[in-house]
C-alpha cells in the first residue's frame, strides 16, 4: 500500500520520522525517501538492525499472545507506530474477535495510516497523542468507549519509552499509567539499553538525533523500575528473544546483540 496522496500539509518531509524510519526497517511501505536514507545510513553502520527490529515486534506478539491466554480483551498501545502485519490488533483479535484495541501514536502520518487499517473494525481505533501527556492518552481513549478503565487493561510501550529523555521523567509518566490501572491489568515495556553492546550499535543510535525523537538507551535497573509495584511475569526484564519464546531455535547464542530489554508485569489483586 502506497502513501496516500493527501498527505497533511503540517507534516514536516524534510525531516525523517522515528515511525516511519522503523516501518521501513519492518519491511513496511508507509515512509519517505527521507526515512529511508536515514534508515540505510543507520544500516550501514548496523547490520542487524532491521533484525533488532523485528525482534522488537516478535515480543510484543508474544506478549499479546500471553495477555489474550490470560483472558485480557482490552489493549492500550502507545507508540504504536505505523501498523504492520502481525500488529496488535490482529494478535489479540485472532483469540477474541471482540478485543478492543488503541493505537496511539505522536506520528501524524502514523494514526493516519492506522485509521485507514481499522476502517470497518468496530472494536479498534488510533488516536494522535504524546506518551509525555498520559492523561490526555487515557481521557482520549475512554471517549472513543473501547477503554473501560474499571476492567483489567494491557498497556503497553513497546519501543517506545527511550525516545523520552530523563528531563520530560518517563518514570512519572508510566507511574501516572499505572495508576490508572485496576488489579488485574499488565505492562508491557521493551526498551533499548547500552548494556552488553558493541560500540558501533551506540554509534548508530546517536544517529537518531536527526529525528524528531532521539532515543535514550537505559540500563536494565533503570527499566525494571518502570514496572513499579507490577510483578513481573517470569522470566522477568530479559533480553527480546529470552521472553517466551516460541521454539528453542529463536534464541540464538546472542540474545544481547539485539539491544534491548522486554517484560511484561502484572499488577496484583
């Protein structure tokens, strides 16, 4: 599917999106030459990437796929990016066609090509906000009526954490998602971090600089804590490919080559 040609006029094709950077990576068709370059120049200096990736997207499947065994019907996905194959709300409602699913995502262009997937899907919508305003995340989401935060819901950050720094307080603002939540709910978070990696994976990442969102890699002490007073399921804050996976070939002797960190927490009756 080729980019619509009534793209908005505010958005900025001069300057390459983290969103539309990382669709490309997924094999997707939703970026800009812009994006594009940005992309190989990043590959170029990380060969791996486009698999880190696709890790990345593997454990939020997975997660899904566990959240849905454990009867969740309702999923708050910030930072959604621009929906692929494989997305949320095709995991979770393959196991309950009346799961309710929000994207959410800062990326114009994004939500715009998550509307177009969801037409005709009553029981999933995007909306445009930044993870930085939670409670406009969670006013927004209970308007569309397919939140309904006095039930158990499935929040989840997947990739999306590290592109706000320390000075806008991440913690606070997962803290504030939390608490919004009710016994019973989960977290889902996967997030880069600089532990255990080549020097040239960190050079790569300085690379995102160029975008309007630069990512900042944390420590795993620093991840789990966003977890809060959540439980985390075993095997608790692993490296991508170490969380369930789904046959014992998907993890390789490296599981630290893809750079980042995913768990999943529950939050206890």
């Amino acid at each position: 599917m080729e980019l619509p040609r009534d793209v908005p006029t505010d958005i900025d094709m001069s300057r390459p999106s983290a969103a539309r950077v990382y669709d490309y990576f997924l094999g997707g068709a939703h970026n800009f030459e812009i994006d594009r370059q940005l992309a190989e120049q990043i590959a170029s200096m990380t060969p791996n990437l486009a698999d880190t990736m696709r890790a990345g997207r593997a454990f939020l499947r997975r997660a899904v796929r566990y959240l849905a065994a454990e009867g969740i019907d309702q999923y708050l996905d910030i930072g959604s990016g621009i929906p692929t194959v494989g997305n949320v709300h095709e995991v979770a409602q393959d196991a309950n066609p009346t799961a309710r699913v929000v994207y959410v995502d800062i990326d114009p262009v994004a939500v715009m090509h998550s509307k177009s997937i969801l037409d005709g899907n009553e029981w999933a919508d995007a909306i445009q906000a930044d993870l930085r305003q939670p409670e406009l995340i969670l006013d927004e989401a209970r308007k569309l009526g397919l939140i309904d935060l006095s039930r158990p819901v499935a929040v989840l950050l997947a990739g999306v954490v590290h592109f706000v720094p320390d000075a806008d307080h991440p913690g606070d603002v997962i803290r504030t998602l939390r608490d919004a939540t009710v016994p019973g709910s989960y977290l889902v978070i996967s997030h880069s971090t600089y532990e255990d990696q080549p020097q040239e994976m960190l050079d790569a990442q300085k690379l995102s600089a160029r975008t309007a969102t630069e990512i900042t890699l944390r420590s795993h002490a620093e991840i789990a804590g966003y977890f809060g007073d959540f439980a985390l399921v075993e095997p608790g804050l692993v490296h991508l490919p170490l969380w369930h996976p789904e046959t014992p070939g998907d993890v390789d002797e490296h599981p630290e080559r893809f750079g980042a960190f995913g768990g999943v927490g529950h939050k206890a009756g």
